[in-house]
C-alpha cells in the first residue's frame, strides 16, 4: 500500500515525535507521552506496509523491530540501502536528517527517541570533552542484543506506572546512549582541547554555591549543576584542580567556619556544628579530631587562652 507523502513547507524545521505519525500512519500500541521522562521518549507503533518520506526530526530515533518481517529500503544522506529486518533487528536515524523509507510487510517496532540535549550530555561526560554534534551512522539493520534488551525494558515502563519509574528509564537511557557513542555515533569536539581541570572561573562559582550552602546539604550532583557538568566528570576535574575531593573539600570548608565561630562565645558547640552543616555535635567532633587532632571544645579553650 502506497501513502501519499505529505508537504512539509520549510526543510529546516525540525518535526517532534508526537509530528512523527503525520508522515508515518500506524496504529499506536504504546507510547510513554503520559510519563514524566526527561530526554527520552518512547511509542510502539504497528504498521502496514508503507512508502514515506520523514522531514529532519528532532530527536535521535532508534527503531527495534518487534513482530513481523519485512525487506525494507532506505534513502538516508546517500543512496538507497536495502535490507531485511525482522524481530531482534535495529534500524538507526539521526537527528535533523531527511530520511525516505518504504516496506510492503505489516510490522510492529518500537521507536525510543533521545533528545539532543540528553545525548549531548552523555556523550560530554562519558568522552570527558566538550562535544558540539553527534550524529547517528546510516545503519538501517544492525543485530545488537544490548540495544534490544535497553529498547524493551524502556518499552515495559511505558505500559506501567512503577515506583520510580522516571529514574530508572533515565537509567536505560544513558545505558543506550552509552551503546551507541560506542559503535554508532560520528561525534564532534569543541577545537579547544579540555585539559580536565576546571577553569579559574567555574572554582570559583563551585566555591562561592559551597560557602552559601555551608549550613545546609551539599550534593555532589548540586555541586556539578553549578558549571554545567555530569557528577562523575565534575568529580575527576574538581579532584585535579583543587587537589582533593570534592567532599573532603566541603568538610574542610565546615571546619574552617567553624574554627572562626568557635573563637567566640556566641554560640553553643551544638549550635556552631548545625550552624556549619555538620549532621550534629559527634560528626564535628569526629571531623575535628580528623584533619585538626582536637574536639571543638579543646580548640574552643585554646583560642579562648590564646592573647589578644
């Protein structure tokens, strides 16, 4: 069965998934649009045979071929490809790219689409460099059984409402970009080559969000946020720049504080650890006896004895 190809007016306007099936009909079997995803997306759709042109999406799209087999055919920046794909098969599509299929066979894929900015983000992390594109290969079959599993398991907490749904698929989906980055992806980098420290001014921004949350919890992905960077990557570069970790950092931080209120009188022992952001009197104590080789109270007297 042959479909007529709908007009798009500008070839530069990038489609979004929900636009998808204006270009592509079939019968929607599963979709994640009512789960709160982030950079990841997920439908299942079941089609009869198709002729179709799909204008430049928005998102990364892989497509795991569920039930039925077909030959299929795809114009993708090049000449035709041709191929079978059946159940366990994998087609690939990048972003922002014209694409022309056509099969005669009824199937059922999955599609999962990845945004930009999550794939992005990945692929910055993961390569420890700033990326600036990713494109996706021209592979219209491939057999990965990592991709599939990914593809399926995404799938089953779309069909569901389970505790702590959003987390885990975001899981599976840095799992699958992860994949993909390795075998599938032509990646470009920023010119200016990161030596993996962090720059004079993105420390200070991390000291400056360290000293006005001192009284309160400090996470290392928090911390991370503030210049833009995946936790893991931001620990390695914090730990090369300032010489130690980012936590014990944090602990340093407390206790110099806290020596400076200590030498007064103003506040309780108990008052100067909640004050700090230590969890209570005993941590401060142990965090003292650590890195200074004396409990609060003994630095309290000593500065307290200490001459003008």
């Amino acid at each position: 069965m042959i479909y007529d190809i709908l007009p798009w007016s500008n070839m530069n306007d990038l489609i979004s998934s929900e636009e998808l099936p204006k270009w592509v009909p079939g019968h929607l079997f599963v979709s994640s649009d009512e789960h709160n995803w982030k950079g990841v997306k997920c439908r299942g759709f079941r089609y009869q045979g198709l002729d179709v042109e799909i204008p430049p999406m928005r998102d990364f799209m892989v497509v795991s071929y569920r039930q039925g087999a077909t030959r299929m055919d795809r114009k993708f920046d090049g000449p035709w490809n041709s191929t079978r794909c059946a159940p366990g098969d994998v087609s690939l599509l990048t972003r922002s790219q014209q694409s022309h299929w056509t099969w005669p066979d009824p199937i059922d894929v999955l599609h999962v689409y990845l945004s930009e900015q999550m794939v992005s983000r990945v692929a910055n992390e993961v390569m420890d460099r700033s990326v600036t594109d990713v494109r996706l290969h021209d592979v219209l079959r491939t057999t990965n059984p990592t991709i599939s599993t990914l593809v399926d398991a995404i799938a089953r907490e779309a069909e569901q409402q389970s505790i702590g749904g959003a987390l885990y698929v975001e899981a599976l989906s840095i799992q699958l970009v992860v994949c993909l980055l390795r075998d599938y992806t032509s990646v470009t980098f920023h010119q200016k080559v990161d030596r993996g420290r962090l720059s004079p001014a993105q420390l200070r921004r991390v000291f400056d969000y360290i000293d006005a949350n001192l009284d309160g919890s400090i996470s290392l992905e928090a911390m991370a946020a503030e210049v833009n960077m995946g936790a893991w990557n931001f620990s390695q570069r914090f730990r090369a720049t300032a010489e130690q970790t980012p936590h014990a950092f944090v602990i340093d931080r407390r206790i110099r504080q806290a020596c400076q209120l200590l030498k007064t009188d103003s506040l309780a022992i108990k008052q100067v650890a909640s004050v700090c952001g230590f969890s209570d009197q005993a941590h401060m104590s142990k965090c003292f006896r650590a890195k200074l080789n004396i409990t609060p109270a003994a630095f309290r007297r000593s500065a307290s004895s200490t001459p003008g």
